[in-house]
C-alpha cells in the first residue's frame, strides 16, 4: 500500500457517503415545491401540513450534504494536486459558476424561504422554494459538466510548454453529449431516492397511525411518492440505455468491463452471470443472453462491441506499455447492483400503490419491512452507478489524457493520507448518526399542527416581530 492507494479509497468513500445527500437534496427540494405549489392552488391544509414535513427532513439533508461537500474541494489540493494543476484551467470555469451562481441562488432562497413563512407573499414565498430547487438542480449540472470532462475531454489543448489543459471551448464543456445524458439520468435517479423516503415515512405513518387526522395526508403522500418512484425508475431506465450507448462511444472499455465480455463479439450477448480468470485475462463460465449487449451498446441488435483483450491491445499500442484494464469484478458487480436495487425499489412501489387500491389501508408486515429499507435501495443504486463510473475510467483519471497516478500529490506521503483518510472518516461517521437520528426522530413526529398558538401576540407588526426560524 502507497500514498497513491489510499488517497484513492480516501476520494471514493468520501465522494460515496456525499453523494448520500445529494441525490435527495436533489429530488426532495423539487417534491417539496410542488407539495407547496398544490397547497398554494387549492388552499388544502394536507398539504401545508406535508410540505413542512418533508421540508424538515429537506433542511436537514440539505445542511449535512454542504458540510461534506467541502470535503471534496479540500482533496484536490491535499491529495491531487498534479490532477488539479493540469485540469484546473478546465474545472475552475463551471465549478466557479456552481459556487457563484448556482449554489447562492440555492442558499438564499432557502434561507428565504425558512424565514418567510407568514412574513413574505405566498406567491414571493412559493417562488423562494422554486428559485431553491432550480439552484440545485443547476449546481449538479455544472457539477457533471466538470466529471464529464474527466470521462470524455473536449473543448481543450494540451499546452506544450506547461503540460497543462487548457481552456478552449467553455460551450463545448457544457455540451459535452456525456453531460448532457448523465445529467437527466442523475435527476432520475435523485427522484427515485427523494420518492422512496416520501414513500417510507408516509406508509410508515399509515400503518401505526390508523384512524388519526392525518391519515388522508399520509395515504396522500404515500401514493405520491410511490408515482415519483415509478415515473423515476422508468426515466433512469430511458436515460441509462441512452448513456449506455454513449459510454461505448467514448470508453469501450469500461462497457466491456460492464459486461465481462473479454472477446469482440458481433452480434454480442448481454452476461447475465460470468465468471472469469482470477487475473481477469479471460471468461470462465457465462449465462448470457443473445443480441442484447449489441443493442445496449450500440443500438444495432448485430452491432459490434469490442472485448476486454482487443482493447487492451489497442491502447498498450496507442498510449505505452501498461495496463489499461479496470477491476474487471468491481465494474462487472456495480453495474448489476446498480440496476438490482433499482428495480427492487421501484417494484416495492408498485406494491405499495397495489395496497391502498380502492382506499384499502396496507397491513402487511412484510411490506411496512420493505418500506422501511426502501429509501436505502435507490441510495445504493446511485451509489454503486457512481462506483462504475469511476472505476470503470480506471487507469485513467483524464481519459485519455491522464492517467490516476500520475494525478496523486506528490510531497505528501504515506502517513498524512493514512492521518487525513482515518480522521475524515471518523467525523463522518459521527455525522451519520447525528443525520440518521435526526431523520428518524423528525420523520417519526410527524406533520406538524397547523392551529395558532395563542402565546404568540400577533398584534404587532412584522418589522416589529422578531425574526425566527420556521422550524
């Protein structure tokens, strides 16, 4: 083990138990705007009631996913260096807009928005949810704008004198056809991780609080959440076939390595279950399924997709002696849990929506168990999505351009990684149970109750009341 090695575990696990957050601050800022869009339309109390609720467990998903973020930029100067020198005239334009434009728009009008409550119009209120949800939204997208650069660069020269990319073309970065499929799918999968915990929180609700005032709201939520995560799992599905074929456009090899094919095939088959080498040099055993892997990667049912081997061969030729394959197990099994969880979460969906048909109320066990584990599994299908992206570019950091040794920092040893890596882990693991005990106790108290408390004099005017957090 090297310093290269553990600053490589130390980005991934730190990026891993980011991305927790991000996909629901994503997908739930949006549920939340439209629970308060339909209160503001119909004047229904419902859902004033959920639209504090799951804007508390928002808020504080919300907070936990920027204080692990910054993480993430501290590593590009502590353990990446060379990789931030040659790339950093690239990154620095969208990530300098994401921190500019995209995240203060999310953060003022949230901030907006959790002080406004009875103090701003309902419509300048409602726009202040908005307003946050589009800053978000945007802030990923600049953000996979400067990852799509690492998996298909555009839009750049190689400096001679310096060694450095160089900035050429801002439009063509974000344009990149990588970014512009990775992010819808990123939404997606967002939706799918946002829908489940609307969906768990409110079944759980439906089951141990029969016959309460609220049970119309969560029965309400329930089926809404539960429609987020069909309609999400269907898009992850459109997007994921779309940028399946793109990723065998620009990187052959990491859909070679999706699928354990190890030998061009044309037609090529979709594997089911392959069992290869130990040094991953050649297939074993396989379960597989005609034609399949041509059209997912090309679109042609007898298209060409080259192997694991002949391309290997092509880039030892094209870029030095080397190798240039990934960890053929970790992107063969990522992919495939990816899709598992996936699909798991979006059939317990369907399970819930088939037992409240017809006003039925769920009374299951069995299903009050899946749903409770249910937010758990589109958090790691994106998860494990994210881990075939990265490693699948493996050896490359840049593809094509870089490669991820050649990234590490220099001057900074062994000792310190190890230092940093133990450290970071231990204040998130402490910030997973402040977030998860935090979660459950919110989510297990339960919409709020709206009836005015008569302690509070609002006789006064409101440049005379104090300014108090909503929550």
């Amino acid at each position: 083990m090297d310093a290269l090695d553990v600053a490589r575990w130390q980005f991934g696990v730190t990026t891993v138990y980011h991305f927790l957050f991000v996909p629901l601050t994503i997908g739930l800022s949006v549920l939340v705007a439209i629970l308060q869009t339909l209160w503001h339309r119909t004047g229904n109390e419902r859902y004033l009631k959920l639209t504090k609720f799951y804007g508390k467990l928002f808020l504080i998903n919300f907070a936990m996913g920027v204080v692990t973020g910054i993480v993430q930029e501290f590593q590009f100067g502590m353990n990446w260096s060379d990789y931030s020198r040659f790339v950093g005239d690239i990154f620095g334009a969208p990530l300098a807009i994401e921190a500019l434009v995209a995240f203060f728009l999310e953060s003022t009008f949230i901030g907006l928005w959790i002080f406004g409550w009875d103090r701003l119009p309902k419509r300048a209120h409602l726009a202040s949810i908005w307003a946050a949800a589009i800053g978000t939204n945007l802030s990923a997208y600049f953000i996979l704008a400067a990852n799509s650069f690492m998996q298909n660069p555009v839009g750049y020269w190689i400096n001679p004198d310096t060694g450095r990319a160089e900035l050429t073309d801002f439009l063509a970065v974000l344009t990149n056809k990588v970014a512009l499929i990775t992010f819808p799918h990123t939404l997606a999968g967002s939706f799918l991780v946002a829908g489940s915990l609307v969906v768990t929180v409110g079944l759980w609700h439906v089951m141990r609080n029969r016959g309460s005032a609220d049970t119309g709201a969560y029965r309400f939520a329930t089926k809404f959440g539960s429609w987020v995560v069909l309609v999400s799992a269907t898009l992850v599905v459109i997007t994921g076939d779309i940028q399946g074929k793109i990723m065998t456009q620009v990187q052959p090899m990491k859909m070679a390595a999706a699928e354990g094919l190890y030998t061009t095939e044309s037609p090529a088959s979709f594997s089911v279950l392959t069992v290869g080498s130990l040094d991953g040099s050649r297939e074993l055993f396989a379960i597989k399924i005609p034609y399949l892997l041509s059209y997912l990667g090309t679109g042609d049912p007898n298209g060409t997709v080259h192997g694991i081997n002949d391309l290997q061969a092509q880039y030892a030729s094209q870029y030095g002696a080397g190798s240039y394959t990934p960890i053929i197990p970790v992107t063969y099994w990522s992919f495939r849990f990816m899709i598992a969880f996936g699909l798991a979460a979006a059939a317990i969906a369907l399970l819930v929506l088939w037992s409240q048909r017809k006003g039925r109320t769920p009374t299951s066990r069995w299903l009050l168990r899946a749903g409770l584990v249910m937010p758990v599994l589109p958090l790691l299908a994106n998860s494990f999505g994210w881990i075939f992206t990265e490693m699948g570019r493996q050896p490359w950091i840049v593809f094509g351009e870089m490669l991820t040794r050649d990234g590490v920092s220099r001057s900074v040893s062994l000792t310190e990684v190890l230092t940093s890596f133990t450290a970071f882990t231990l204040i998130y693991a402490t910030l997973a149970v402040i977030e998860f005990k935090l979660l459950v106790r919110y989510a297990r108290a339960g919409v709020p109750d709206l009836t005015p408390d008569p302690a509070i004099d609002d006789s006064h005017d409101d440049a005379e009341r104090p300014l108090a957090f909503a929550y």
